[in-house]
C-alpha cells in the first residue's frame, strides 16, 4: 500500500488541501475527514464563482 | 466478505461480495443517504448540511483495502485471492434530483476534476493495477440510489474489457509503425463524420462504427493522452463541454433523462509503460433502443459475447447528432 494511502487511515483527518491544477483549472479544495465506522470522506469545494446556473 | 475466484475457462477474476445483498434498495427521497444531512434530519453518508462533490469509500463495496485471505482456498486450477481493492461512490451534486446532463459545464468540468484526482490518488496504491471510473444511471440499469453519482472501483488487476482493449491497442501498435489505434480510430471517424455527434477542440463524441448498442457514444480526446490525469486544464473544459452535449442530445432525442452506462478506459496504474497504447476515452450503454423498448444483453451477447443491434450506427448517431446539435443552438 502506498505511503499516499497510508496517510489517511481512520483517525487521520487532514486539513484542507489546495490541489496542484493544470493551467486554466478551477481552484480546488479538497478536505478528507473519517466517518464513525473508519470509512474516508472527501469533500471537494470550488470557486463558486464559477458556478453557474444548474438546467435542471 | 470480499473475495476473488479465477475462471480458467475465460482466464478472469469473478469478485464476490455477499454483504452487497443488505444495501439499500430505491429508498422514497426524503430517505436518501447520499443528500446532506439536513439539521435534525437523519443522519445520511454526508456529515454537512450541503456540499460541492464528495467523493467516500462505499458501505457496501465490491472489493476491501483490507479483505483477508478467502476462507475458501480453490485449487491450483481456480486458485482465490482476497477481493482486494477500494470501491469509492462520487456524489455529483447535493441536489438530489439533479442529473449530469442538466448540471453547468462549470460543474462538469469540476467533476472531472475530481475523477482526475481520484485516477491518481488512487492509482498511487501500490495494490491498484486499474482505477474504473464509472456511472451507473437508472433503474433500467439497476441503479440501487437515484441520487446523482457515480462510482470508482480501483481493480487489483486489469479488468477483461480494458485489457483486451489495451492488448488490441498493442497488437496494432507493432503492426503499424507505433501508431495509436484510437487515434487512428478518430481519423477515420472525423474523415468519415456521419456517426460523429460533437466535436470540440480537444474531444469528439461519436457512435463508433462497431457500436454494441443502438445509442453507445464514445468520447474520445483528440490528443493521445493516457490517462484523465494528464489532460491540459483547456482539454478538461472542453470535456465537460463535449459530455454536457451529448448527454443533453440524449435526454432531447429520448424525451426523458435516458439511462446510461457510462465507463471511463485509460492507462492502468500497474508501474507498465501504456504510452502510445492507452487513450483516454469515455464509453456511454443506454440500454434503450426506443424510448419504450430496452436492448437486453439476451442469450447470443451473453452467452455467445456476440451483439446483435437493432440499428445501424449511421442512424442513430444521424438523430443523436440532431438532438444535440438543437441543444447546443
């Protein structure tokens, strides 16, 4: 298993990341927390500034 | 109980998961364990009162990082191993009726954000030789939840689709001066053009000219890219564009929000070199071949692994291409 993986066992929530992005990507955050039963949760937020209209 | 059997009859895995028989089952809406927690509702999978995209390791998944060792042990014929993998669920949205062809381009594009970081974080485990990133939507495809997600399985082997795609792409690959046979696949699809639904910058979206269902598109990326990871953040804008389209031109041509099956093929993440031989494309199954009329994979596509299609690829792609052009207007 990688070092990556290992990092975020159960118990390990992190702060919030500010990811790496290509050219022209929209800012991303992304927050990894750990649910009651061990199991990871990843919240991933963006600039809402971009968010436009949902059709529907 | 996650476990593996080998079938040496078609030389592949079949993963076992028994607990996936108590998952919950079209719960009413206001059940739905994948919306927000709302204050002093029920507790569902997502601790927050809203959110963007959420990506969590599945309750019920299909293959464990931690599986043990099969109680049961096979033979040296069909051998087991520990259904070892993660099975992830992406929420798309915390809009619970929303689906992916009305959301923004802005969400879309997001979301391919998000599978681009899944690929590689999860692709990084030393155990994870396929990351599949997939979309199950309908009942009519069995969908469990009608939330808007979608789901990862990270495979510890290559999966037999992929695979015999990868090993095609090679073969062609050394018979035709190293060329790229997706590639070579879209240039005769852009030459051709009668089956291509939408062209963006970077992408294309067409029926292939070998389709398995009346309506199957696929997407491809214009660039050799191996993988949804190495896409320029342009080629990740144009996606979304290029999905958004097609997916509206499905719901137009259909009069409803059509179910599909949608699966992403690019580099596996076993350490081998996929340069020049994986491309990255994304594979949509509606299983109708009328608004009314479903394409079952019956005994000759089951059985037999031979499709039998009920429309030729020009016609389909003619109306599909119709239906997403009015909505792109």
């Amino acid at each position: 298993m990688s070092d990556r993986f290992e990092d975020n066992q159960p118990g390990q929530d992190e702060a919030p990341v500010h990811g790496a992005r290509p050219l022209g990507a929209p800012e991303m955050v992304k927050e990894r927390e750990n649910k009651e039963d061990g199991r990871y949760i990843i919240f991933y937020s963006f600039g809402h500034d971009e968010e436009a209209r949902e059709d529907g | 109980m996650n476990q593996l059997r080998w079938d040496p009859t078609l030389g592949e895995w079949v993963a076992y998961a028994t607990h996936r028989q108590d998952r919950t089952f079209l719960p009413p809406a206001e059940y739905c364990p994948l919306d927000a927690t709302k204050p002093g509702g029920f507790p569902t999978e997502v601790p927050r009162e809203s959110y963007d995209i959420v990506v969590f390791e599945n309750r019920f998944p299909s293959l464990a990082p931690d599986a043990p060792e099969p109680e049961e042990e096979g033979s040296p014929l069909t051998p087991t191993a520990p259904g070892r993998g993660i099975c992830e669920v992406v929420l798309y949205s915390d809009d619970h009726y929303a689906t992916l062809a009305g959301m923004s381009e802005e969400r879309i594009r997001n979301l391919v954000e998000v599978w681009a970081d899944r690929y590689e974080e999860l692709g990084s485990v030393d155990f994870v030789d396929y990351v599949f990133i997939f979309e199950n939507k309908g009942e009519a495809i069995g969908v469990t939840l009608h939330h808007p997600h979608g789901q990862i399985y990270a495979y510890p082997f290559i999966p037999p689709r992929p695979k015999r795609e990868l090993e095609a792409a090679r073969e062609y690959r050394s018979q035709n001066e190293e060329r790229c046979l997706h590639c070579d696949l879209l240039a005769e699809e852009h030459e051709d053009g009668r089956r291509v639904v939408a062209k963006g910058e970077h992408f294309t979206a067409f029926v292939p000219f070998y389709a398995h269902f009346p309506y199957e598109a696929h997407v491809y990326a214009r660039r050799c890219a191996p993988s949804i990871a190495g896409l320029s953040g342009d080629e990740r804008w144009d996606l979304a564009r290029v999905l958004k389209r097609l997916l509206v031109g499905y719901d137009r041509l259909f009069g409803f929000s059509l179910p599909y099956m949608m699966v992403m093929h690019q580099a596996p993440t076993d350490g081998e070199d996929y340069e020049g031989v994986a491309h990255f494309h994304i594979e949509f199954y509606p299983p109708n071949r009328t608004a009314d009329k479903l394409k079952y994979l019956a005994g000759s596509e089951t059985g037999a692994g031979a499709y039998i299609v009920d429309a030729l690829p020009e016609q389909t792609a003619e109306a599909l291409k119709e239906a997403a052009e009015g909505a792109h207007s």
